[in-house]
C-alpha cells in the first residue's frame, strides 16, 4: 500500500483536482477524471508536478491537528 505526500515538505495532508459523476446504480459520487493540479494544506506547495507515492508504513512528516 502507498500514500500519497507532498514533494515540497512530505506531508501527507495533500489534494488534487479531480470530477465526480453522480452515479444512480451506486448512490454515489465516483470519480471520473484527476486533473493535473494538486496541493498541500501544511506547506502551501501547489502545483501540476504531482504528488509523491510513499510507502504507507513509511513516516515523512507528522500531520498537524486542525
């Protein structure tokens, strides 16, 4: 398994741009597309680069509660 970490500081508090589609035989949002642009809510990076992939047992930064 991975997760997914900021480039800039290794947070893993991070988005990215992506569509949904309402789905009426799931009764749900899916998502349909990822656009390029994606984000850190601890650093502030943001950017169409793309985040990093990370082990997820892995530790690069300690998230910040909210």
């Amino acid at each position: 398994m991975i997760k997914m970490v900021c480039p800039n500081c290794g947070s893993d508090n991070v988005g990215h741009d992506a569509t949904v589609r309402w789905s009426v035989d799931t009764q749900a949002y899916e998502v349909s597309g990822i656009f390029d642009n994606a984000w850190c809510d601890d650093c502030g990076w943001e950017g169409d680069d793309g985040l990093k992939e990370v082990p997820l047992g892995k530790t690069t930064h300690h998230r910040r509660n909210a």
